[in-house]
C-alpha cells in the first residue's frame, strides 16, 4: 500500500487514474484500503494539485461506485459456484439468503449508506452479499449511487479541510475507523444474542402451553 501511494504522488499528474483504477480493484478484494485513498486524494487537492481537485474528487466517488458494481457482480455470480463448498453453503444458507434480500428491499439505502461508512472490507462483504441474495441490480445501482455520492462528499470535504499532514489524518483516521468497527461488531452481536433469546423464549412458551398427554 505505501508503495502505491509513493507512486502516486510521485506521478502525481495522472494521480486521478491512478486512484480510480486502485479503487477498482479493492472492489475484487485486492487488499487496497479505499480509506487511505481518500485521504491520499484530499491530501493532494488541498497542497500538491490543487488544479484537479475536481478530477480528484470525481475519481474516488466514480471509482468507489463502479468498485460495488464490481463486488455486488462477484457476490451474485461467483456466489452459485462457491454453493460447492461446505463452509459456503453454512455461511449463507438458503433462508439467510432470502432473509437478506428482504431486508435490503426494506432498509436497501439506509444499509448502503451506513455500510459505506464501515472499514475493514466490511463494505465488499455487505456488497457482495447484496448480489448474492439476488437483489435487483437497478435499485442497488440507484440507492448506492447517493449512498456513495453522499459519502465520497462528506468524508472529502472533511479530510480536504483537515488536509495538513497526511501520515497524521491517516493515524486519527484509523482510529475513527477503528471505532467505527468496534460499534458495527457489537451492534451485530447484541442483535443476534437477542434473536436468539426471543427464539428460545417462544421455545419455552411453545413447550409451557403443550398439553401433557393422559396415561
């Protein structure tokens, strides 16, 4: 990644397709952090090319957009062939599968817009379980497209006026994202503990009103 970076700034007027093309290819989970690239992308519209802020700019939204496209394609047709694999089939089991895809019909955007704001290659897992549940590719396209807009111009704007020290904005950047992580994981396992809980309370209340059989 340093490497990458290195390069970029070094070639730094091409820097906008070299950032959209990374993008890219972090959506086929080549391990590219999306986040450094932001800062990176920020760090330099505001010292080094100020001139192509816009191009900058465009580079990261257009190239963290098309980059779903990509994971969501992986996820909906690499998933029938990864249904081979055992550890596959007990990860998204057919019901889970149908149980996400309702979800994503009824929380769709606000699934993409948080998810947009999770690190850690939670992102391509959240995109790539969206195809792999089927879910239409033109209201994923259409509900990512401001997800991503909205989340490129936020995190842009706001490392773009942070932008003095790019090794320093990547440090407090981790850490934010660290905690942003730290809440995703502890909101998922407070909501299955307590879909756990209220399935084994039906049990009980099912085995409670059971009618005892006479002998």
């Amino acid at each position: 990644m340093n490497t990458l970076i290195d390069y970029i700034v070094l070639h730094k007027e091409h820097a906008p397709w070299f950032v959209f093309i990374a993008i890219l290819l972090a959506g086929m989970n080549v391990p590219i952090s999306i986040d450094v690239l932001l800062i990176l992308c920020a760090f330099l519209a505001a010292h080094i090319i100020p001139e192509q802020t816009l191009a900058l700019f465009f580079s990261l939204f257009l190239g963290c957009y098309f980059s779903a496209w990509i994971a969501y394609a992986i996820g909906r047709w690499g998933g029938n062939h990864l249904v081979k694999y055992r550890w596959y089939r007990r990860l998204f089991p057919e019901n889970r599968l149908q149980n996400i895809k309702k979800f994503y019909e009824k929380h769709g955007f606000l699934t993409l817009l948080l998810g947009r704001f999770i690190p850690f290659g939670v992102r391509n897992c959240i995109f790539m379980t969206t195809g792999m549940s089927k879910m239409s590719f033109t209201k994923f396209a259409f509900r990512d497209f401001f997800a991503s807009f909205f989340w490129s111009s936020f995190s842009f704007l706001l490392f773009y006026s942070l932008g003095k020290n790019f090794e320093l904005l990547c440090r407090f950047a981790k850490t934010c994202n660290f905690f942003l992580f730290l809440a995703f994981g502890v909101t998922v396992i407070t909501l299955i503990w307590y879909k756990r809980k209220k399935t084994a309370k039906k049990k009980c209340s099912c085995l409670d009103t059971k009618p005892f059989k006479e002998e």
